[in-house]
C-alpha cells in the first residue's frame, strides 16, 4: 500500500477513533508479550473472562474454528487446503490448523501476543505448536485452566430453562422462575435446551477430561500451567488471572 492512499485513508478517520487507538497503541506498547493458552471445560467461564484479558493486556484472540472458517473464505492457500480437507469430510490436519495459527500471528493486533481458545486439544498439537513458536524464539507463556467441579458446572448448566419464545433464561438456584417451570411473563412453559441436560453434559465432560489432562500434564510439566478456581465469581476469577499473568 503507497503512503498516498495511507494518508486518504486516514483523514476520513474521525478524530476520537486515532486518538483512541494511539492512545490503545501507547497503553499496549509498555506491555509485555504474553502467549497464553485458555483451557476450560463448557460453563467454566473462559468466554467471560477472554475479553478482559485480550483488552487488558493488547493480545490477539485466536479461536481456531473461526480462523479456519476465515481462512477458508479468504482462500488463502492454508484455507483452499482446509476446505479441500472438509469437503471429503477429513478432519483438518494438525499442521495445517498450526500454519493458520501461524499467519494469524503475524497480524498487528498479534504483536504483543495472542490468546488461544479450542487449541491444542492433544499432546501432539501442544508438541507441534511448541515447535512452531520455538522457530521464531517464542514459547507459551501460561496455561490458564479454568478448574471447576464438575458437580459445580452441571448445577451452574443443567439448572438453566428457557423460554423459548422470549429466550427469557432462569436458573432453578440462582435466578428462579416465580412458580416452577412457568415464565414469569407469559405462563407459559420453560423448556431446557438439549445441550444443557445432565446426560450431555456428563458426555461433554468426560470427553473434554479425557482430551485435554494430557495437554494440561504436559505443561505442567514446563511449569507454565496456573490452575484458576473458576467456581468463583466472574470479578474473583479476574482478579486470579491478574495475579497470575503480572
């Protein structure tokens, strides 16, 4: 791109937007880099809390499902190679998923780190991944787990009814409807979303514990693992990752 069109670019930029981004730019560049690695089951919080990270402290948030759909609509080479993978219906190689995390990486708003969500799932991933940040003298600063019970999580899930019209959601503890089973509003039924009873839930866990206790044994054993107490309230848990990440 030529500075000439730069410039254009940036005079129809209003005024609070530069400054707010030199400001951010400022802010971000007293920093230090972090390469963090977000591991949680379903409900444990990771969503809430990834954003306050990611702001907090200038990082990039790579969720590998998006970059893989982005890359794929974008048809970079990675993404043609992707999407030839899923149209056999082939699960996308782990280098593949690796080299798309790669050019993620390159892009601005990655300069002082990256957040990654959904990613490694299996030791080997964890390996290849490793072997990629080692090529650039780079290496995952922390693993946050996001421990939870899993009794914790499926009274925090299996409690939630909605009502799907409104998409009104009540907890049977912790935000009951005024008569059981009943919206407020309308009196008509809650139903409960399929996802969130006990028998998928119970699935979902186990196959999350399964995945990713190796993954989690693997760092552990770099000393990069902190383990949060995610049953704690959202502000806690926050503070917990501040304490962690200064």
């Amino acid at each position: 791109m030529s500075n000439s069109s730069s410039s254009v670019d940036l005079e129809n930029v209003d005024s609070v937007s530069l400054m707010t981004e030199l400001l951010r730019r400022m802010k971000c560049s007293t920093k230090s880099d972090k390469r963090l690695i977000l591991i949680g089951p379903p409900g444990s919080g990771k969503g809430t809390q990834s954003p306050i990270i990611k702001d907090e402290y200038c990082l990039c948030h790579l969720a590998t499902g998006d970059m893989l759909r982005a890359a794929v609509a974008a048809k970079t080479p990675l993404g043609v190679k992707a999407k030839e993978a899923m149209d056999r219906g082939d699960l996308v190689s782990d280098d593949l998923v690796v080299g798309i995390i790669d050019e993620a990486m390159k892009k601005p708003s990655c300069q002082k780190g990256f957040i990654l969500d959904g990613f490694p799932r299996t030791v080997v991933q964890a390996e290849k991944l490793d072997e990629m940040l080692g090529k650039q003298g780079a290496k995952i600063d922390k693993v946050l787990n996001f421990a939870i019970d899993d009794s914790i999580l499926e009274e925090r899930i299996t409690g939630r009814w909605i009502h799907p019209s409104s998409g009104r959601s009540y907890h049977t503890k912790f935000a009951p409807p005024k008569v059981p089973g009943v919206d407020d509003v309308t009196g008509e039924p809650l139903i409960q979303r399929k996802d969130d009873t006990a028998e998928v839930l119970k699935s979902r866990l186990e196959s999350f514990h399964r995945q990713t206790k190796p993954v989690i044994d693997y760092y552990g054993k770099k000393g990069a693992v902190a383990a949060l107490h995610a049953e704690k309230s959202p502000k806690d848990v926050t503070s917990e990752v501040q304490k962690v990440l200064s």
